[in-house]
C-alpha cells in the first residue's frame, strides 16, 4: 500500500462528475443534496448561499472532496493547510486519524507538493461552478485558503505564488487548460456555454485562515496578519488556540464531561499566547484591517494538543478534535465576543455538530465548519442535514447574552459527555477482500477511495486516492483495515509493486492472495466484473 496520492486530471473531474450526475444524482459516491438553504448572505464582499462546509483538513486536500463536498451541500469551503514544508518533509506518520467518540491526528498541512495543492484547488474551483451551472444547483459558493506557520515561509516565493494563485489564478496554466479544455467540450454540456466559462471569475479566495503552531509568539502572529492584510490583500482570519481559556478552565471542563483520561500539562498553556496579548493584537489587527476596507476576525479553534497514552498513534503527541473540543472552543469564543461586545467576526470549527450548529449559527457566529462528523459514520452525507439545520437568519455580529447562555448550558448538556468508545474488533486471521456488509469505509474515506459497486454488492480500494490516514479501519466494526486489506486499483506499475495489497493494475496483472498473475480467469468472478466495471468507468 502507497501513502502517495494521485491526483484526478480535470478532463477525468469533468467526465466523471457528469456521467455521475446524470445516472446517480450523485458525486463521487456521494448522494447530492436535493436543495441547499439559501441565506443570500455577503461574506468578505462576495456571495455566499449557506455558510457551512468542510474546515481546512482531510476534506478538503483533493479536488474529489471538494466536488464530494460541493454536492452534498457545503458552500464555505476551508482550504487545507499550505506551507512551505511538502510531501515528504513533513515526516507525518502513518496511520495518523483515529476515530472514536471524539478524534485525534498527527497531520496539519497538504501532504501535495505547493503546486499540486493550488493546482487541486483551482481545478475543484472550476468543476463546482460547471455542475452548479449544468445541474441548477446553487453555486453561491466560497474557498477560503489556510496558510502557516512562520511570516517567513509565508514569504517564500513557492508559498507566494501560492497566494497570489489564489487572488488571480488567470495566469496558472492549470487555469488556462482548464478553461482552454472546457471551451473545446462544450458539447458535453446542455447548459455551459462558452460566454459562462468566460465568466467564471478567477478569483478563487479572497480570504485567507492563518493557521499558527502552539507557541508561535504574538508578534510573529502580528507581522503576519499585517503581511496579509496590506501587501497581500486578503481578508483574514488568525486561528486561535484553545489554550486561551487557560489550564484549569480546560480541565475543568473536560474531566466534569467525562474526559478526565486525555492526558496533557501546562506546557502548551504556558507558551501560547496568552489572553491579555491577544486582545491587544485583535484590536490593533482590527484597526489595521479597517484602514485598508478589509474584514480581519479570528478562527476557533485549533486542535487541543494532547499527549499519546494508549498508542491510539504513532509518537508522542496528538490533537483531539471533534465532541469535546466544543466546549472549550466556544469559551474562547465568549471570552472574546464579550472583550469586543460582539463586534469580532468569528468563524467556527471547534465540534461542531448537527447538536450545536443551529445555535451557534443563530448566535450570530459564521461561517463554520467541520471535520470530525465527516469522518464519521455517514462521511459527506452529513454536510447535507448540517446545511439544512443553518437558520434562516444569522445575527451581523454576535449576540453575547445568547453565546453566554449556550457556554452555561454545556455542562448540563448530556451530549457533550462522554460516550463509551465501541470496542475494536482484533483484525481478523482472513477476510473478505471486497466486504460490502456496512459500507462504513465508503462513507467515511476523506478522498473517496473505497468505491462502491452495488449492483455486485462490493467495494474496491483505489490506491491513487488513498494517504493512509486510517479512518476507515477506524469505523470498521470487523475489525479489518480497508485500505489494506481490500481488493486494490492501482494506477501505475510503481505504486503496484510498492504494495502488499491484492489488487490489480489494469488488464495488466493482479496479486492474489500474495501471487502474482496474469490470467484474469483465475479470479473469483465477481472481482473479474468489478474490474471490468472499473476500467469501463476510466478508472486508471
């Protein structure tokens, strides 16, 4: 099994998204949402239908996820991480998600070379906006990008050109083959014409998350905000940490809901940026942002870093996310609201949930968006019952009475307690290599690489899409690992060879049961019409 992933070409994107469209109504396996509320809101001076979506993270790194995403009604989409540390540099460990009632992971920026990343970006970019035209869905959508972690790296050229890709792709020439291959197919499309592809703005963010590790200190965190407002022109957000609340607060919190086994000391507490500093900045950014017309707010919250007890991962530290990360995201949240009556923009990531979502929307904070329910049973579908919980009006700055009243209610709330984790089955000695009992692993695949074939009652891994986080074996009430243990796609003769897995390479050769073959008849017969299912969709 390779941990490289492949990327979609955007001829492949289109083709595949129409041709799913129009036989399933749906989008790389996901079920496209029938309708998508529709707020007609304004956010950083451009459109946007519904503010809820995907945060920066494993939903958001493929240009599938994206279109995934765009289909199952999310409409604000955070950007993965981009710094100047890539691929292999970033020495992430693998597996490295692991789910239960709440979430950990060891990974926080694109595993895809800089250039790879911008150019997934702009090619889901131009996919949503065709659909949306072709289909009639709503294409009142946002990107958002999410740079780190030092004003040095963010200086770089690579990341600059990054940026600057992001405020005017036009001069890309993922952008300009894109658009040059889409006027050349117009006869694909029934309501894309070539005036609409002309249109099609190529802006792809105008907002911009900094997302800085534990312990950058403020000043650092200034200069970059300062570098994105005024030399680079985005409307932006800084990422803060839970940290802010402070060490007792945290575990208080956390060991009255049942959390008092996630280990964790002061380190962190005591080299973040504390309370008092970072009102200081926020209202020094704020002024800054007012002068040059720009929206500045902040992101809430990181991930809790916390530390590796019971080899959930590898290493030594990890980052809790999800149900109890809600609590102490939305105290950071009340804290500032109430230094700033209200008057702070604040975009949401910290557990939200189809439990939360509606108030905290109706609290006037927005947009936000999620993680952990993705990677839970269900996966992108989710996103379709979260945008339709949005109310049908937000507040234009947050009421502090209303978030006060929400913090309060928490401890009372029996959701935010703490829930047996389902036990993990031991791997077992044998098993099914095209299991399709659940279908778990189909669902809750970030990068949509376990495809369902329903008409033979069976899902086959594609190696291409998969980085090894795990997930899957993580939702696995059989306790197998999906993404090593099914029948494999693999897309070129370098990733076959790298792999241990049973699979095939086109009409080439296959490994069976560990052997190596070339005679296709020796496969049971239900894996002999998933592959020719496959490569008659142009898989590979």
């Amino acid at each position: 099994m390779s941990d490289k992933m492949r990327t979609i070409p955007f001829d492949e994107l289109v083709e595949r998204s129409l041709r799913d469209m129009r036989q399933t109504h749906s989008l790389f396996h996901v079920p496209a949402a029938k309708q998508v509320p529709d707020l007609n809101l304004q956010f950083a001076g451009r459109p946007l239908s519904c503010p809820v979506g995907p945060a920066a993270g494993p939903h958001t790194q493929l240009a599938q996820n994206l279109i995934a995403g765009f289909g199952a009604g999310a409409r604000l989409f955070e950007l993965k991480t981009v710094q100047i540390l890539q691929g292999e540099q970033l020495g992430i460990q693998k597996p490295c998600i692991w789910t239960g009632d709440e979430a950990y992971n060891i990974e926080w920026s694109t595993e895809l070379p800089i250039e790879e990343a911008r150019d997934e970006y702009i090619r889901a970019y131009l996919v949503n906006h065709l659909l949306a035209k072709e289909f009639d869905l709503d294409g009142k959508f946002q990107f958002h990008a999410s740079v780190g972690y030092n004003l040095e790296g963010i200086q770089s050229p690579v990341v600059d050109d990054f940026l600057n890709a992001m405020l005017d792709a036009s001069k890309t020439d993922c952008w300009k083959s894109s658009i040059a291959w889409t006027l050349e197919h117009l006869e694909m499309f029934t309501k894309v014409d070539a005036d609409f592809v002309r249109s099609i703005s190529p802006c792809i963010s105008n907002t911009v998350t900094l997302s800085t590790m534990h312990g950058c200190p403020a000043d650092e965190i200034e200069r970059i905000a300062v570098y994105l407002l005024t030399q680079k022109g985005f409307h932006t957000y800084i990422k803060c940490n839970p940290t802010l609340i402070g060490y007792e607060r945290v575990k208080e919190l956390l060991d009255t809901l049942g959390y008092g086994y996630i280990t964790f000391d002061t380190t962190h507490f005591d080299h973040d940026l504390k309370l008092e500093d970072a009102l200081a900045m926020l209202r020094r950014l704020c002024a800054r942002a007012a002068e040059c017309g720009h929206v500045f707010g902040v992101k809430l919250t990181n991930t809790f870093p916390v530390q590796i007890r019971n080899q959930e991962l590898a290493g030594d530290a990890m980052y809790m996310s999800g149900k109890p990360l809600f609590p102490l995201a939305i105290h950071v949240a009340r804290i500032l609201s109430e230094a700033f009556e209200g008057h702070l923009p604040i975009s949401f990531s910290g557990g939200i949930d189809s439990h939360n979502i509606t108030e905290v929307l109706s609290c006037g904070i927005a947009p936000v968006t999620v993680a952990t329910v993705l990677l839970k049973a269900g996966g992108y579908r989710n996103l379709t019952r979260l945008a339709g919980l949005a109310p049908e009006t937000i507040p234009a700055q947050v009421d502090t009475n209303r978030l006060a009243a929400l913090c309060d209610s928490i401890i009372q709330d029996a959701h935010y307690r703490k829930k047996a984790d389902r036990p993990r089955p031991e791997r077992p000695g044998t098993f099914p290599e095209a299991c399709f009992r659940c279908k778990n692993c189909v669902d809750v695949c970030p990068n949509r690489a376990n495809y369902p074939i329903p008409e033979l009652k069976l899902a086959i891994h594609i190696d291409a899409y998969c980085n090894e986080c795990g997930n899957c074996a993580c939702l696995c009430p059989i306790g197998i690992l999906p993404y090593k243990d099914k029948f494999t796609l693999f897309s070129c003769e370098e990733d076959f060879e790298n792999s241990e897995n049973d699979g095939f390479l086109r009409h080439e050769k296959y490994r069976w049961h560990g052997q190596a073959g070339t005679d296709f008849t020796a496969l049971p017969k239900e894996l002999q019409q998933a592959i020719d299912k496959l490569l008659a969709d142009d898989f590979a």
